[in-house]
C-alpha cells in the first residue's frame, strides 16, 4: 500500500530531482513494470471510439456491474476476471462494432468504463471539486493507482477536462500533455512507467473515479 497522505501538497512541492522518478513513454496498449514485453501499438482514434462507444452501451445496460467491477483491486485477478465478463457478457454492444479484438480485461476497457461512469454522475465542473484528498486518509493499492491518483489530484480541473474530452482528439492531446508534466513526480524513485496516451488517460480517469466515488460517499464531494 502506498499512502496518500497529504499527496497534493506533495505534489505541489515535490522537485523532480528530489523524486527522480524514471519515466518511459513508449506505445504500449497498458501501464506495464520495467521488465516487461515489448510495447504494443497505440490505439488509433477509430478504436478508441469504438472502444467508447462499446463502454457506453454496457454501462446503459448494466450500469451496477460496472461499478461493481471498478470497485475491485485494480491489480488482482477478481478485478480483471470481473471486467472480462462485462465485456463478453453484452455481444449486443458488439454489432456493427469493431471493438471485439481489445483486450477486455485491460487497463484501456477499464479506464473507458470509469469515464462513461463519471460522465454520467458529474459534469466538467462538479467532477472537479470532488478531486481532492479524501478524508479520512486512503492509500493506493498499486504504483500504477499512485500515479494515477497523484496526477489527478495535482490537477482536479485538468483531469476532469481530460474526462469530459473527445478521446484521440487533438485538444485531448493537449490536456493530456499537460497533465504528464507532473509524472515525475508522481513516480517513485527507483521505479519506471511503461505507457502511452491511451494507457495514461486510462490510469488517470479510473484514479479520478475512485477519488470521486470516495469523497461522495462520505459526503465531502
């Protein structure tokens, strides 16, 4: 577990030297550790709304299942099991699609499924002003939840930007890169991250759908 104590003052002081957390971007479909195969191609902006378009219809139909899966250690084999039977439980989402070759099990289906689910509860602003430290403390279960978790919260008003924002688009690019300004910070010294645009906006909305869902529940959104 990592703490997430005080984490935005942290991020917010934090130098890159103090830190100096090593990053790698590569083209790989999902966050990945320092040693693992190589990257795989970044998805193009047609997959990426297939992709969309796919987590919008599951989340219209089953919309607790979604949530239930989201809820699970994002690391553990319960969590990607759950998400692979939420994708191959809806083959009436796949007509005319061309989404069946993804991964469902994946950080990318994921990370799509948190967006849709943000979306449907907040709006660009209100989802914002739930993006700070909860209380009382929580801890990220994973280095990849960490830096996802510590990204949002450096930026609460560019992360929700991020998520009410047209995936693979340009203005996407821009906000995006923005929020990646602060990776160095927000990787442990001695580790290395592995990930493409798609993998980080991935990583970044689902640590922006458990802060939301954890400051709403205890009343301080």
């Amino acid at each position: 577990m990592i703490a997430l104590r005080r984490l935005a003052a942290h991020v917010s002081r934090a130098s890159r030297a103090a830190l100096a957390g090593t990053l790698a971007v590569l083209a790989c479909g999902s966050a990945q550790a320092a040693d693992a195969p190589g990257p795989k191609p970044s998805p193009e902006k047609w997959e990426l709304e297939a992709m969309y378009n796919y987590a919008r219809c599951v989340v219209s139909l089953s919309p607790a299942g979604a949530e239930k899966a989201l809820a699970l250690e994002t690391q553990s084999p319960e969590y990607r099991d759950a998400l692979m039977r939420l994708g191959k439980g809806h083959g009436q989402c796949l007509a005319g699609s061309s989404v069946s070759h993804f991964e469902m099990g994946g950080v990318l289906f994921a990370g799509t499924l948190a967006e849709v689910l943000l979306q449907r509860k907040w709006n660009e602003q209100t989802l914002a002003t739930t993006l700070h430290p909860p209380e009382p403390a929580v801890e990220a279960r994973s280095e990849i939840e960490y830096t996802g978790m510590c990204l949002a919260l450096g930026n609460p008003q560019g992360t929700s930007a991020l998520v009410f924002s047209d995936p693979g688009s340009a203005a996407a690019d821009e906000k995006l890169k923005s929020l990646a300004q602060q990776l160095a910070t927000c990787v442990h010294q001695g580790k290395t991250l592995r990930i493409n645009k798609a993998g980080l906006r991935a990583i970044i909305a689902l640590a922006a759908y458990r802060l939301a869902g954890l400051n709403t529940a205890t009343g301080k959104s």
